[in-house]
C-alpha cells in the first residue's frame, strides 16, 4: 500500500514537518540551513524519538488510518535490538496512534515473506541486508537455531564510497551520489562486463565542480571493510549450524533478501565463502513486509512469532 524510505524533512524554524519519504529523500544535501531531511532510524535503531513517532503518525495516516480506527501493527526490527529500542519502537507506535504493537525480528518476517517453509524440521537461512543492519538466521520449526547481526548495512557501503572518493581524489559526494554508485558499478565480487562510471562532485580544495572516472575495482576496494563484516556474520552463522541442518544448507542454500542483496556479486561471494548454494528471493526489497503482511493476516495464528511471546 505504501513504499517510501525513512527520511523526514524538518522545518528547523517552525517545528514542523515539511515531507517523508521519497519527497525528503530528494531533499538530502539541497536544502537550506534552516531545513534538514534526517533519518530517525539509523543501524536499526530509534535515533530521535519524536521524529519516529511523527514518522510513524504519516505513515498510518496516509494508509487510512485515524483516531477513530486504531489496527494492530506489526514492526519489523533487528534480531540484535536491546530491551531499551524495544520499548522505544513500541511506545513509538502507540504514541503515533496504534492499539497495539507487537515486534517480530526482521529474518523471521523475511522468511515468512519469501514463501520459505519455516515450521519444517530442515533449515531455513536467511541473511538480510538492510540499511543499517545484516542479520544471518537459521530458521527450522518456527524458531531461530543460530543468529549472528551486525549493526553494518546499505548506508555503510555509502559512507565508505564517499570516505574513498573524498580521501583518494579530494571531491565530496552526497548520499544520493555515492547510493547511485553502488548501484551502478558496486560489487562484493569480480563480475563480467564491469565498466566505469563518470561521478560529479565538489574539489574540497577549489570548491569547485569536478569529475573523476571511477572504475569497478575501486569501489570494490573502497567497500571491503563493511562487505566483509557482512560476509564474516553469515560465515560464522553457517559454522555454528548443527550438523543436519549443516546437511540440509548443502542441498537447499542460503536466501538473500533486503535491498542490500541486490549488491552485484554479493552471492557469488558467499557462495565461495561458505561452500553452499545461495540465491536471492523473489521480491527482496519487500519480502520483510509481505510477511509481516502474512502476520497481520494470520495475527492470532503466528502470535508465537512475536518477540514478546518469548520473553
């Protein structure tokens, strides 16, 4: 029903929200002083409270929802989320105008979006590359065998292109900029028909506008450090699977979902690392809500799942 990033523009001046999503996206790094489009989740975790809430309120607002109609929610979050964040996304919800809210760690939800069977005795690994967090679980009879969560995700990978292209070539970039390259020439891997791609940016000494080449290999090199911590989790998890389970990996692999999934190469790259089959999901930008859509659907069913249900 609704799709758009969390970003929320803010009138600085007037207290006031200006825009969310898509429309604050755009607004990064091109606004006056006085406007500021920031991120209220960061690494998967609640940064500014008030934000969130406010966040949170549009969101529902705009799929219909008001003070006379208040749902049920389900939130997706990070595994490795603490007692604290976890009241903070609650309270969050309920402030913003929902009955009640109930948490499911996002791997699960993933799992249950991509149609994967995760009441069966045989394993279920999903590795998750969101924005601030990669999680790597090993589901088998609706419950979590082995996890292992990072707090490195998508927004990693940016920084990183933007602290090399600053550091090797004197120009600063934005978010946008650096986003548009990791999709265009990012890898994990050596891919065939690599090419290079012309970036825009500002020479920190002059000031002014310049343009540099940059080839594939270098933003592989420039991105190593948070490719590997994420390829080192899913490693490890795979290695502290239990012997048939370990079996079960060999013949039906790994699953990617989240938008980082997409990085090119990213599969190969496990494959090699950790010696199984890995394929990426159907729908990998949405497989975590669709199955916390499969959750709201089947509420009184899968309540198990929720994360309060295994206090």
């Amino acid at each position: 029903m609704l799709n758009e990033p969390s970003v929320i523009a803010l009138n600085t001046r007037e207290h006031r929200v200006l825009a969310m999503g898509r429309d604050a996206w755009k607004m990064i790094g091109r606004t006056p002083s006085y406007i500021v489009a920031v991120r209220p989740l960061r690494k998967g975790a609640i940064t500014d409270f008030e934000i969130t809430q406010e966040m949170i309120h549009i969101l529902l607002k705009r799929v219909g929802v008001s003070r006379f109609n208040r749902p049920r929610v389900v939130i997706c979050v990070p595994s490795a989320i603490t007692a604290v964040e976890k009241r903070a996304v609650t309270e969050a919800a309920r402030k913003a105008g929902a009955i009640d809210a109930e948490l499911i760690e996002q791997p699960m939800a993933a799992a249950i979006g991509a149609g994967l069977p995760i009441n069966q005795a045989m394993a279920n690994m999903v590795v998750d590359i969101g924005g601030g967090t990669s999680e790597t679980a090993l589901i088998s009879l609706g419950g979590i065998v082995s996890l292992r969560a990072v707090r490195v995700g998508s927004f990693d990978i940016d920084t990183a292109v933007i602290n090399y292209i600053r550091r090797e070539y004197g120009i600063a970039i934005g978010e946008q900029t650096a986003e548009e390259i990791k999709i265009l020439i990012g890898s994990a891997y050596p891919t065939p028909d690599e090419v290079r791609a012309e970036i825009r940016g500002r020479e920190i000494m002059s000031g002014l506008p310049k343009t540099v080449i940059l080839s594939a290999g270098e933003v592989r090199t420039a991105i190593a450090e948070p490719v590997n911590q994420m390829v080192d989790s899913v490693v490890s998890c795979v290695s502290e699977s239990p012997p048939e389970l370990a079996q079960d990996l060999i013949e039906y692999g790994i699953h990617l979902v989240g938008g980082g999934s997409l990085l090119k190469g990213l599969d190969l790259r496990l494959s090699k690392e950790c010696e199984v089959p890995v394929t990426t999901v159907r729908q990998p930008l949405e497989s975590v809500v669709l199955g916390a859509g499969r959750v709201v659907e089947n509420y009184d069913e899968l309540s198990d799942l929720f994360m309060s249900a295994r206090r």
